[in-house]
C-alpha cells in the first residue's frame, strides 16, 4: 500500500518525532510514504478569518495527491478536519469548486475528488487491519493504563469526517487495546485538548488542557496517548508550563500512537523519538512484558 | 582616465564595504536585544569567534566552507539547474577576475610565461567568459522565461543580472571587435612583430585575413599560394609564439565572423574604444555597486552559513544572535526558494499581500532595519503577512544562504503586532506558535497586548447592543450579508432546545458564563434569526470557541453551529477590516 503523506506544518517544525516514529511503524507494515514537496498549509489556521484562503489551501494539497494518484494519510487531526470539511464544501458547492478550480489551474491542478483522505489511525485500523497488526506485535505491554485522546477535529463534525461513532467512538481504544494496554474509561476522553484557542485565549486553553489531564489521571491512566500534534504539544509543551506551577501535581505524560505500538513491534526507543518528549515518557518501556 | 575610474570605483567599494559591515553591528531588527549597542556588539562577536575557532566547532565551520561555500551544496539540493548556474558564474567569474582583469598582480606573479595571447590563458579567458555566459542565460531563463509560481524579480535582481551581462557581452564583443579589426592588426605588427617589409606584412596580413579573422580594406580572398606561404613563413617567424590562433578565443572569434560584413565600418569608427570603456565601466559599477547591490551576499552570504553552522538560539548571546540577524538580511539572494516552498503559499494566491512569501517580508525588513519610514498601507500590510505564516520551517530548512528566517518571523512579529492598527489574525491558530513558543521569550503584557487589541476591536458595538438596559434594536440595520456557504442558515431551524449551549466545553468552564461569553451558542443562534448579526459576531464567544464541533455533533435540528461561528468569525474580520 502506498499513501502520500501529509504531515502538516507543525510536524516537520516541533514534533519530528511524530514523523519519525509513524514512518519507522508504517515501513515495519509495507505501507510506503511517498513526500510530496508541493503540500502546503491545510488551510485550518486560515478557518477563522477567511473562508475562500482555507478552502483553496486545503483544496491545493487534495489536488497534488489527486495528481500523484495517491490517497492521503494525514498525521494531524486538525489537518484532518479540515481537509475533510473542504472536501466536503466542495463536493456540495459547485460554485465554489468552479472557483477554486479556477485558481488552481495557475498551479496547474484540478480538483475532481479522485482520492481519499484518511488519518494515520483510520489507515490502521481500516487498511492495515486489526489482524494484521495483532500478528505483527512482537512485545505487548502489562499493567499500561494509556488514556486516549481522540482529537475534536478528526471525531466531530461526523458526517464530514466519518472517523468513527462520535458518541461512542472504538477505534483509537481497540488500536490500544491491541498492544496489551488498557485502555481506561475517561470523562473528558471525546473533549478539546485546548489547543486551538493557544495564542488566543490562553488561560481558558490551559483549563482545558488541565482539565482533561486531571480527568484522565482519575481514570488511573499512566499515560495520554495522541495522534495529533496539536494534542500532543499541548499536554507536553503547555502541561509542562502548567506544572511548573507548584500548585499543580506531577505531569501526566503524552505519548504518541505510533510510539506506543512502535515499541510493541521491536523498534528501537531512539527510532521513535522516545526521549524527544518535554515530559519524560522514558517509563513506558517498563511496561513491555519480556516474552 | 582608466585610472580615475578605477580608483573612484574602488573608493566607493570600500567605504560601502566599511558602512555595510559596519551596520552589521549597528543595526536593530525585531524586540530581541534591542537593548545591545554596538560596542557590545563587536565584543561579544569577537568573543564568539575567538571560542569557536579554538573549539571543535572550527572542524565543523571547515565542514560547511567545503561542503556550502565552496561547493555550494545547499543549492545543489534546491535544484541543479540552478546550482548549475550559480557555479558557473560565481566560479567563471572568479577565475575571469583573476586571470584577466587582475593579471598584472595575479596571473605575472603566478606565471612567468604568462601572456593573455598565449594559450592556454588566451583559452581559458574565454572559457571562463563562456561559463559566467551559460550561467547567466540559464539564470534570466528563469527570472523571465520559466518563471516559477511565485518567484518574484525586484530590481535588485534585473540590476544583477544585467550587470553580469554586460560586463561579460562588453568583454565578449571587444575580443570579436579587436579579432575582426584591421587596425588592431596592424597596431599588433607595428608594435610586436618588427617588420618593416611591406611585402611582407602585406602576405601576413593575407594570412590573418584567411585563416584568423581580419578584415581588411586592402586585401580580398582567393590569395596566392605564394603570397599565403610568404604570409605563412612571417607569421611563424613574428606572431605564432606569442599569440595563439585567434579560434581559441572561440566566443570572440563567432562574434568576429558575426560581424564580418560591417567589420570595417566598426573598426573605422573606433567603435574598439568606445567597447573598451563600456566594458570597464560596467566592470567599475559592478564594483562600486558591489556592497549595495544583492552581490553583496557574495561576502554576507559564506558568513550567514559559518555562523548558522556553529551557533545555536539556545545558547548563543543575544547580541551575537541579533548581529547574525542583520547579516543574514544581506545574505538573502532574493533565489525565491522560500517562496516556492512556503506552506502559506496559497494564502497568498487567497489574499494577494505579497508580503506573506518570505522572500519578499525579507526585503522588506531590509527596508525596516534600514530604519526606512514605511507607508500605513505598507507597513499594515507587513504586519499581515509576518503574522500569517504557519511557523512550518520550511523557509529555514530550504534557504541556500543557511538564514534562520523562523527566528527572524519571531522577533520581527513582536515588533509590528506591538504597535499599530490591531491585526485580527491573531486570533486565529496562526497564533499556535506564538502562544506555544515566543509566550514565554517575551514579557507577559507585550504578549497579551495584540491579542486584546484584537479581541477589542472585532467586538465593535457588542456592548452597547447587549446593555441590559437597551432595548434590542430590531429595525437595526443588519451587516451586509457575507457570501454564504452551505449550511450558513441552519440557524433558522434552531427552536432554543439549549443543547448546544449545554455541551460547550467553554460555557461549562465559567461559573457565570454570560458575562464572560457575552452571549452563549443558542443565544447566538436566536440573534441570527433575528438578523441581529452584528450583535452576534460581536460576542467574546465566537473567539472562545474552541471548534470541538460538540454543540454541532448535538444538536437536534442540524443546526451547524460550529460552523456558523467560524462564518461569524469571518464576518467580524471583515467588518473590523472595512472599520
């Protein structure tokens, strides 16, 4: 199998190991990545104060895989969401397509809905497949207690995204699950990570973000596991400005999916950027059983 | 004459290399060590050097002048054609400026044998000549042939361009002017060969007009053989061992044959002189011009890779980072590649301010640091677009000249958001970077001021509309309608269930959220059907949403709330824009 990847702009700059660790898992399961150097923004940051910018941004890179002849697998949720939702603007609306396509014939593309857009969890799941993975595991963890962090942007509006239930989602869990850990049951497991308002409003970003990590340590979770890098950041880089206030407990460290399940297939801690973390998440590997 | 220019172009050369790399020091561009003065400056650089140069790190900067100076390595990975260019005339030029116009201090000293008619140099100074030549063509290809999206040519660039051009085509068409001339022929006899026959200079002269070029008023082809041999016999004896065939000089010579048919007329009007000084005096701009022009990163540029290479924003001074800063605003070679791999590229197609490329905010905050006075229009549209870029990297990662353009963004964003008309883009995740990263570089209220200009300004009238003690004006007139978008009226199907409001993560985070939201989802909802939707966009809501879709995802009648505020958002940016 073979996907063009997008991993969006915050990957490359501060989570590369994101990126390090998804490729090391994804070549482990014969999936090839393919870089395609003309992607741009995803158009989420444009979402708020100019909807034409955020569709044609969005529309260029649907367009660049179009011409690869690749789906794509997206890392970020809110590259995620919002790729899907102008996906779906453009589907509904041919006068906005008309005129998307029109600026996009300058970069010489065309949008015509010829591909799919998939996160890095949905590919998974759906195309690499439960059993696939199950059989490709080589250590499983004991005693892990991971909560999971769905992402608001892949999980809601669901009739544009259709990454899983919305009220009930499974997937992320049962991908869990598949390592051995426990996935817990959490309150606030389907809510903001506060990360779109950071820079915005930042106090009501670190409510939330403090609200989530408590809900989760009361669900008795050793860790959070994400697979968005504005998730991630934001219970590393944020928490950790959170716990530099002494009011606040010891931080709730976040680990990234493919990290977690990259250890599972006997890929090397430094391959997945394991000590890249703000937050230490070095324990993890205590949790692998040796068979 | 030759003197007076060539000392006066060399005086502007080096009082513009002095003041050039004296504002290295003097300098100041964005809120990062503004405080540093120039003394401290030049110390803290030269400690800086001192510690490199006896550390490791000297293997390291020796690493990056092999691999990134000399070979140029980092433009080879842009692209090979235009690494192709760039080292066909960087190196064409160089071998050009010291074999030939240097060849009384550099060539005579290296070779005692050496003589510009003598090959191989006769050779070489057109081979050189023919790579700058092939360098420039391919570089105007694709400044003004190809021209990629969003590669932008500004003067400086023309005025690179053609100066190369016309010192190389000046130098070119002498070489064919003085092959082609029959005075120059015979300046030649007189002065080297010693022939005072006139028989025999006239076979000679039969010679260099048949095989080598010359254009004579005198002579007409077919010749005698005998007079060839005689001819043939002359040259061996005066010319051959110090001037090699003119077909060496290959570029000159095709210009020669080019102009065969008006040679005389050209030679007659001393069109040699005329050609002489074009091409010096285009040499002596290019020189004097040199620290001014973008060739100036021929010094700055080798200096930003060094000095990229061995400091680290972590642990490197703040005065020595804010020195580097300046330099790398003279590195840039306006190439383009940030621009033709920059991740907001399409905002800009969207919006048109071609401030948001990095290769153009980069001339303009040369302009900034020149302390050169911006319009309002300018300047506003500046700030725009340092704020919309999505802090990728990319622009860092691909420059050819090792700029850390990111670090540039940062400290240049606090500067223009500290001042000026509010810019409503930060409230938008084109924040994220700030809010994560610069937040904690900075002090609290400079941070927080633009976000609460901003907020201040995209609520416009909202509190006077909401006093309790006001009636709600219905007649009010509504703002004009925004172009809608599917899903844009589902608020009319709202029937006040309240659902949305009760999911709202932000609703539920304030013990009194009304005073804080202004106006909560359904009420927002309610204002719409009423066309009330300056009321609406005004509310701190709209801006507190955290777009988690729960109130959408619950709603009851497909009212897509989410949506609509993110509509609303876009409606208080324009209005606040127009205002």
């Amino acid at each position: 199998m073979k996907f063009a990847l997008f991993q969006g702009c915050n990957i490359p700059a501060r989570l590369e190991q994101y990126a390090d660790a998804t490729q090391a898992v994804l070549s482990k399961l014969d999936i090839e990545l393919i870089e395609i150097a003309d992607f741009n923004c995803c158009g989420y940051p444009a979402r708020n104060t100019d909807y034409r910018a955020f569709v044609l941004s969005a529309a260029k890179n649907l367009a660049e895989a179009e011409r690869a002849g690749l789906d794509m697998l997206v890392m970020c949720k809110c590259c995620y969401g919002s790729l899907k939702k102008a996906e779906y603007l453009l589907n509904q609306d041919p006068d906005l397509k008309a005129n998307i396509n029109q600026s996009l014939k300058k970069e010489n593309l065309e949008y015509k809905n010829g591909i799919q857009v998939k996160h890095l969890l949905s590919v998974l799941y759906h195309d690499v497949g439960t059993d696939r993975l199950k059989s490709s595991i080589v250590k499983t963890y004991g005693g892990l207690q991971i909560a999971v962090s769905y992402g608001c942007h892949a999980l809601r509006p669901s009739n544009v995204t259709g990454f899983d239930d919305p009220v009930s989602p499974r997937l992320f869990d049962e991908l869990v699950e598949l390592t051995g850990a426990f996935s817990v049951e959490w309150a606030r497991k389907l809510d903001c990570c506060g990360a779109p308002l950071t820079g915005i409003n930042d106090p009501l970003a670190m409510d939330m973000t403090q609200k989530k990590i408590s809900s989760a340590r009361e669900a008795g979770a050793n860790y959070i596991c994400t697979a968005c890098p504005y998730s991630h950041l934001q219970f590393d880089v944020v928490q950790s400005r959170l716990v530099s206030n002494p009011e606040t407990r010891d931080p709730l460290a976040p680990i990234l999916y493919p990290q977690l399940l990259g250890l599972c297939l006997g890929i090397e801690e430094k391959n997945l950027g394991i000590g890249k973390n703000k937050i230490d998440l070095s324990g993890i590997s205590s949790f692998l059983m040796t068979e | 004459m030759f003197d007076y220019l060539f000392y006066t172009s060399l005086v502007v050369f080096l009082l513009g290399l002095i003041y050039k790399i004296s504002t290295w020091f003097t300098k100041h561009i964005g809120v990062f060590g503004s405080d540093l003065n120039a003394k401290k400056r030049i110390l803290s650089a030269s400690k800086g050097i001192t510690q490199v140069i006896f550390s490791r790190k000297a293997f390291s900067l020796l690493e990056t002048f092999v691999l990134d100076v000399v070979f140029q390595h980092r433009v080879l990975r842009e692209n090979a054609v235009r690494w192709l260019a760039h080292m066909l005339i960087f190196y064409g030029f160089l071998l050009l400026l010291l074999m030939h116009a240097l060849e009384n201090v550099v060539s005579e000293a290296i070779f005692s044998d050496y003589y510009s008619t003598v090959n191989p140099f006769f050779f070489l100074r057109d081979f050189f000549g023919a790579m700058v030549l092939a360098g420039i063509i391919l570089a105007a290809i694709r400044r003004y042939i190809s021209k990629p999206q969003r590669l932008k040519t500004s003067r400086m660039d023309h005025y690179a361009i053609i100066i190369v051009a016309a010192i190389m085509l000046s130098g070119i068409g002498l070489e064919g002017l003085k092959i082609a001339s029959h005075s120059e022929f015979q300046r030649m006899v007189e002065d080297y060969a010693g022939m005072d026959d006139e028989e025999e200079i006239q076979a000679l002269e039969a010679v260099w007009v048949r095989d080598y070029g010359v254009v004579s008023p005198n002579l007409r082809e077919p010749f005698d053989e005998d007079l060839i041999e005689a001819g043939q016999e002359a040259h061996a004896n005066n010319c051959k061992d110090c001037h090699a065939s003119p077909q060496w000089a290959f570029n000159g010579y095709a210009v020669a044959k080019l102009i065969k048919p008006v040679a005389l007329w050209l030679d007659k009007i001393g069109s040699i002189t005329l050609v002489w000084y074009i091409h010096i005096i285009a040499c002596f701009i290019g020189l004097a011009y040199l620290p001014f022009s973008k060739m100036f990163h021929i010094i700055a540029t080798p200096l930003s890779l060094l000095a990229n290479k061995v400091m680290d924003p972590a642990t490197s001074s703040p005065a020595n980072i804010l020195t580097r800063q300046i330099i790398e605003l003279d590195a840039c070679t306006h190439c383009g590649s940030c621009s033709l791999h920059c991740s907001a590229a399409m905002i800009y197609e969207a919006i048109g301010n071609e401030y948001i490329l990095p290769s153009e905010k980069m001339a303009s905050l040369k302009q900034l640091a020149s302390g050169k006075k911006l319009s309002d229009s300018q300047s506003a549209a500046i700030r725009e677009g340092v704020y919309l870029c999505t802090n990728c990297d990319r622009c860092t990662v691909r420059c050819p000249s090792g700029i850390r353009l990111k670090e540039l963004w940062y400290s240049v964003r606090e500067e223009l958001v500290a001042s000026g008309t509010p810019l409503m883009h930060v409230l938008s995740p084109y924040s994220f970077a700030r809010g994560l990263i610069i937040q904690d570089s900075i002090p609290a209220d400079t941070y927080a001021y633009p976000i609460a200009a901003a907020r201040q300004t995209v609520s416009g009238g909202f509190d006077k509309l909401i006093n309790p003690n006001m009636a709600i004006p219905l007649n009010a007139q509504t703002s004009p309608e925004p172009p809608s978008t599917v899903g844009d009226h589902t608020y009319s199907q709202c029937f006040s269930c309240q659902s949305c409001t009760v999911v709202c993560p932000v609703v539920g985070n304030y013990e009194h959220p009304e005073q804080v939201l202004g106006l909560l989802p359904h009420q927002i909802m309610c204002c719409l059907a009423l066309g009330l939707t300056e009321m609406a966009s005004g509310a701190q809501m709209i801006w507190d949403c955290l777009t988690c879709y729960k109130c959408q995802e619950n709603c009851p009648q497909q009212v897509e709330v989410c949506d609509v505020l993110y509509r609303l958002k876009n409606v208080a940016v324009e209005t606040a824009d127009i205002s």
